[in-house]
C-alpha cells in the first residue's frame, strides 16, 4: 500500500522526473486493481473479504492482480518524452516489450 501511495504521489506531480520503484512482498496478501476495474465484475469480493484479503484500488491503470510477501513490485514512472529518447512507441504492447528487455 505504501508503494501505491508514493506512486500516486510522484504521478500527481507533473515534474517529478523519472522514477524506478521497486519494492518486495506486502506483509499480508491483498487484491490490487486498476483505476477503472470493477470489483463485483473482476473478483469474488464476498471470498476475497472472508479470507482478510484488502481489494485496493490504484491511481493508476493497469489489470487486477493478487499480490503477497513473494511479490516483486516494480513502477516506472516518467513522462512521454522519456520514452520517446529511448525509442520506444507510446503505446502499451510496445512498452511492455521494451520493459521485458529491461529486466532479462
């Protein structure tokens, strides 16, 4: 949750640069969604809650996933034009491709 937090901080702010975040595990597992998920569309929320999990909305995009203390979490955050000096096309299966290379 802290992570989401500082993430959120640095997005709000339009001069923050560019950032790496990376972070391992979460003491507790938890549900994280995307800004635009739907709960009672993506998740059991009834079995999620029973067994203590959070469902934790971010501020940003991206798909639902279930995160615990074997996680790696990783955020890159920069502005369009940080992208385009590496070569890298604005568009989501393009900066995955190029994020894959970057950690192998």
């Amino acid at each position: 949750l802290e992570q989401l937090q500082l993430e959120e901080a640095i997005l709000r702010n339009a001069h923050a640069g560019c950032w790496l975040i990376t972070n391992i595990g979460t003491p507790s597992p938890a549900i994280v969604m995307g800004m635009s998920g739907k709960p009672e569309r993506l998740i059991n929320v009834d079995a999620a809650r029973t067994n203590g999990m959070d469902i934790i909305k971010r501020y940003s995009g991206g798909g639902t996933v279930v995160v615990d203390d074997t996680t790696l979490f990783t955020s890159i955050i920069g502005d369009e034009s940080w992208l385009r000096q590496w070569g890298v096309p604005l568009y989501p299966k393009d900066i995955m491709r190029w994020t894959e290379r970057l950690y192998k």
